[in-house]
C-alpha cells in the first residue's frame, strides 16, 4: 500500500491558504508532493525490482509523518 502526504492536487484548493502553508511548513521537505512521486512508487511496488517487498505500506509523504 501507498499512505500518500499531501499531494499537489485539485482537491487542496478547498483548503484554507493559511493551513495548507502551516501543513507545508510542518513538513520536513517543506513543499507538496506531485502526483508522478506517488505514481513512481507505485510503479516501482507493480514491477519486478520490488519482488521482496510484502506486506507494507509505503510512506511517500516527505518526511510529514515522522512529526506526528
């Protein structure tokens, strides 16, 4: 499984300005993430590279995660 941060979509538009900078700040790699990072890593979990890799879930949230 992939637990995506928050990604730069159209669906943050419908989050206020000034909690979406204070999320962004809040994360280590301080930006959002783009769609084709998470695309990435479901590419790599759908090929061969990543035959030994079972039961987990992915973390592709800059670093966002590691502060709550």
């Amino acid at each position: 499984a992939i637990a995506p941060g928050m990604v730069n979509t159209d669906i943050l538009k419908t989050i206020p300005a000034d909690i979406l900078e204070q999320k962004i700040k809040n994360t280590p790699a301080q930006r959002l993430g783009d769609p084709s990072e998470i695309a990435a890593v479901a590419a790599f979990l759908a090929c061969d590279d990543s035959s030994w890799v079972t039961g987990n879930c992915i973390l592709a949230c800059g670093g966002q995660k590691m502060r709550t």
